[in-house]
C-alpha cells in the first residue's frame, strides 16, 4: 500500500530538488551576467555615501574632460558629454570592476583623430565615429562570448608603453593649435614638427596661449603644491582631495567668466567651444555602408583591444588592493556593450580612463553605483546647462588634455625597462618611433610584430643548463653558479622551457655537440623540471636523439617529470624509444643509479 505514495512522494522530492537546482544554475548565470546584482543584495548606507561622493567628483572631472577628448578626435565637444551617459549606466550593469570609470579616454580619442583623418572629405566625421564605436563594441563582444579575455597576454608591456608614451606625445602636439592659436596644416610629419612650431611661433595668438598657460599652472598647482599645503595645515583628505580633483572644473569656469566678461571671442577672436545642442540625441543605429566599414575595421579592432587592455590593467590593480576579483571575459562583454551603447546614444569609443578612475576610487567609490551617479549628472548638464558650457575657451579644455596625457609619459619605466632587457626595451623603441613616424595603426602592428618575434626566438634558444649535485644534499644546480658535485660519465641537462617545434632541433644540436666534445659521457639525463609540455615534433626529435644516442654508446634518460607531461609521454613510443634508459623520479635517483 505505501510503495506508490513513497514513489509519489519521491517523484515531488526530486522534482522539487530538480527546480531547485535549475532555479540555482538560472541565479548562478544572472549573477555572471550581471555583476550588478551581487554587490547591489549587500549594499549598505556607507557605500551609497561613499558611492554619492564619489560619483559628483568624478562628474565635476568628466564634464570639462569629456569635452576635450571629444575636440582631441576632431569631434563636436557634446559627443564626449554623450559618450558619458549612456556607456557607464550600461557597464556598470555588466562590469565586474567595482570601481573603473568608463568613458572617453586620451588614447582612444587620439587614435580616432587618426582614423577619421585618413577619410576622404566628403565622410560625415560624426557618422564615422559612431561607428567606430560599434565596430570595436561588437569586436570585443564577439570576443567575450568566445571566452577571449587572455587576449590582452598578446599585447606586451613594452608594446603597450611605447605606443602610450608615443600617443601622448601625439596628443601633447596635436593640442598644440588650441593652446597657442597657431595654425598646423592638416597633414603633417613627426621629423618636421619642430620646424613647423619655430615657422608658427610669429602666428602665435597671445590671449589665447595666455589662457592656455595659467590654465597649466592651475593645474598643476592644485594637483601638487595644494594638495601639499592643505595637508600640511591638516585638512581633512576628502576635503582635499574634491579640491584637487575640482581643479579641472575651477579652470573651466575662471576661463569662461574671463572670455565672457572681456567679450573676448569678438575682441581677441578667442576660439571657444561654440553652441552646444540642448539634450540628449534619440538612440538609433548608426548602420555604416559597407565600404565605409570595412575602411574603419582595423582602426575599430585596435581601438577595442588597446581600450580593453588599459581598461582590465587599471581594473585588476585596484580590484587587487580590495581583494576583488576581475573576470576578463565579462570585461569583454561588458566595455563591448558599452561601445555599443555609445555608437547608438551619439558618443565615441570608451573605455576605463586611468585618470579618472583614480579619482573614482580615491574619492570613496565603492560600487558601479558612483558610476551612475556620475552618468545622472553629465546628462543632467547635457540636458539643462549647455547654454552655459559655449564660451569655453578650447585654450582651457587643451590644457586639461596636455595636463592629463603628460602624466602618461614615463620615461623612468622607459630607462627601467631598458636597464633590465635590452631586447625589451627596443620592442619599446620601435613601437614609439612607429606611432610617431609611421601612424598609430602600423606603428601599433610593427610592435605586437616585433614582440612576438622576440618571443620566438627566445623560445627557439631556451636557457639550458649543466647540472651538478651540491654536496650533501639531494640539489642540482647550475655548474657556472655553484660548487657541485659531479660524474665524467653523466650530463645533466635541465631544460628552462617547453619543447616544440621552435627549440627541439636547438636541444638536439647542443647534445650531439656535447657528445661529439666530451667522449667519456655514457649516460645523458634531460631533467624536466621546467617542461610543462612536449609537442609532437618535439617527441619525435627526442625519439631520434634517443636512437642516435645509443648508436653512439650513450643512453638518454629523463628525470623530474611532470605528472601531465608523463601522463602523455607513455602513450608515446619515446619510453620504448630510449630503453635501457630510464624514467627516473629525480635527478638524484639518477645519479645514485648511473654514477
């Protein structure tokens, strides 16, 4: 009588158990999907107010800077203000960076200065923009969905600093006219910038390097010497740090109630930023023409990869201090989405400015939270207050660009990386004088170039060493670094590297010189400490070392295997191969074997 209600009350149970677990897995999903939902269940009072004040600094910073990024890609300066919107509500929905602020950014705006510069004069500029940014936001979301997020390994650290030390060089002189009202031709080559300059000193506009050079000073003023005396008089550090950060914005306006009162765009002809429209524009899909797409591509796939990687470095540094964790490929969806979103809301490429999150993260952002806090208030301006952002002179928004960027140029990690490998430091080299003699593209693509082949070759000649036991004890070390035991009839080889097609044959060669040389060795033993794997033309050279070995009196042996290596290994004909040789469990079992 009970076997059908118990198989009945079974069934419930597992079905019970079944939706709970798919109800687990749906959660599991969402929450990977979109990180917002996880620190936003644990959300307290202390974040929302560190998240509010965090978010108005940081608005107080974008607005001017937003602006000038816009004019640095040669694009009306309400793009950077749209470009601020959208895209950040929309990654930190989907972010997994607690903290990383998104939006224009120097690198990417000057990349997309270059971009539109070499279309023909009939493109809509604007309209290419935005599909700049779809472009390179499908791009890195396409590469998000097929887990990609390991593909900013590809782009090295000497690459990555020569060419940000190059672009803001670039963008220090493409800022050059709106600082000092000289005129630059349009199109211009790095090896006759300096005489340009000297030709153009006599058109120097005198008001407006005027403006452009106090707005300096200020800045740099309020970014060093303030923040100095204000804590040496005990300021509270929030205090300091909002007047700090305000800076920017302190600038704009003493500029602009200075080019109001004096009239000076009609006295001095004083460039300003000029009529912005009122809003925001409708969302629509800029859909580019084929050809023009296809123009835009590479510099779209760049603009994403370099946005990413700046983005995911900054991201990953902060997240270690709070012992956070940043999931790459979210990363991937997440700015590729915010592209997107900045394509169809009228902006331009973003990505995580280094700046700007600083100064997010400073100011006490603890959650995305800030970021939308931010986004609210530039809307806000772009919405109610662009009546008042027109006489902003372009002299001032040059001067928070070159004030910005100039933070960029590092040249102690460029001697650092020279002093500590040379072949570095001129992956470093070439891709610097590639962005600035050839274009940033190429010069981009000669670097990544370069550094891969450095890698090739390093790994076609890995570091092999001759080993020897240190006396009372089971060790092996290098002969040239230490005093060692060793045998006449035994050599020890340790590989520093996997084996593959690239270095098998280099492997081979240095053990038929070393048997040519030394005719009393009987036994070579290839310690595998540092092999993590073998490729197959890396096994069949080692089965015909193995042959050629014992036609010549030797035998080879391995020793200090990895379980992963050797679980592959013995489904090979290599174990039979160098019979009578050995396997051996270490180095040190070998020798008290064979010697």
């Amino acid at each position: 009588m009970h076997g059908p209600r118990s198989r009945t009350i079974g069934l419930v149970r597992d079905n019970g158990r079944m939706q709970s677990e798919n109800g687990t897995a749906i959660q599991r999903r969402i929450r990977r999907w979109f990180p917002v939902t996880s620190w936003s269940r644990k959300y307290t009072r202390d974040d929302l107010e560190g998240d509010l004040v965090a978010g108005i600094i940081t608005a107080i910073l974008l607005v001017p800077q937003g602006m000038a990024f816009a004019i640095l890609a040669g694009l009306p300066a309400q793009v950077g203000l749209y470009a601020s919107v959208l895209p950040p509500i929309v990654y930190a929905l989907l972010g997994t960076s607690r903290t990383l602020a998104v939006g224009p950014v120097s690198v990417a705006a000057i990349m997309v200065a270059h971009a539109l510069g070499d279309l023909p004069a009939d493109v809509d500029t604007l309209h290419a923009a935005l599909t700049l940014a779809l472009l390179a936001g499908v791009f890195l979301l396409f590469m998000g969905m097929l887990g990609m997020g390991t593909i900013a390994n590809f782009l090295s650290h000497p690459v990555l600093s020569g060419f940000i030390n190059a672009a803001a060089l670039l963008i220090v002189i493409n800022q050059l006219p709106n600082l000092t009202g000289i005129t630059l031709p349009a199109q211009w080559e790095m090896a006759d910038m300096v005489q340009l300059i000297i030709d153009s000193i006599a058109s120097t506009h005198g008001i407006t390097l005027l403006i452009g050079i106090a707005s300096i000073a200020l800045l740099v003023y309020a970014s060093g010497p303030l923040v100095k005396q204000l804590q040496s008089i005990g300021a509270p550090p929030q205090r300091v740090t909002i007047l700090s950060r305000a800076a920017p914005l302190f600038v704009v306006l003493c500029a602009t109630i200075a080019v109001s009162a004096g009239n000076l765009t009609e006295t001095a002809a004083v460039d300003v930023v000029g009529i912005i429209p009122q809003g925001l524009p409708m969302p629509s899909l800029p859909l580019p023409g084929l050809e023009l797409a296809i123009e835009l591509l590479p510099a779209a796939l760049l603009i994403g990869l370099v946005g990413y990687v700046e983005s995911v470095s900054i991201a990953k540094a902060l997240a270690n201090q709070r012992r956070q964790r940043i999931d790459t490929n979210q990363e991937l969806i997440a700015l590729g989405v915010a592209n997107i979103a900045g394509g169809v809301s009228g902006g331009m490429p973003v990505a995580g400015g280094f700046s700007r999150t600083m100064v997010n993260y400073t100011a006490g952002a603890r959650t995305q939270f800030a970021a939308i806090v931010t986004a609210i208030l530039v809307g806000a301006v772009a919405l109610f207050f662009t009546p008042l952002l027109e006489n902003i002179p372009k002299a001032a928004l040059a001067a928070i660009i070159i004030v910005a960027v100039s933070k960029l140029i590092d040249i102690k990690a460029i001697l650092g990386i020279w002093r500590y490998d040379r072949v570095d430091g001129a992956v470093l080299l070439v891709t610097a004088l590639g962005v600035l003699l050839v274009g940033i593209e190429a010069g981009l693509a000669i670097g990544i170039g370069l550094s891969l082949i450095s890698f090739a070759l390093r790994a076609a000649r890995p570091h092999v060493a001759v080993l020897g036991r240190i006396r009372g004890s089971e060790h092996f070390r290098n002969v040239k670094r230490h005093k060692v035991q060793t045998w006449p009839q035994l050599l020890f080889l340790r590989v520093d590297e996997n084996l593959t097609f690239a270095n098998a044959s280099f492997l081979e060669s240095l053990v038929n010189n070393k048997l040519a040389t030394i005719g009393e060795i009987r036994h070579v033993i290839l310690v595998l400490s540092s092999v993590n794997a073998v490729d197959t033309t890396a096994l069949e050279v080692l089965e015909r070392l193995a042959e050629s070995s014992k036609e010549a009196g030797v035998s080879l042996h391995l020793s200090d295997v990895k379980g992963p290596v050797m679980d592959r290994l013995e489904r090979s004909r290599l174990i039979k191969a160098i019979a009578p040789g050995e396997v051996f469990l270490s180095a040190h079992l070998a020798a008290e074997a064979l010697g």
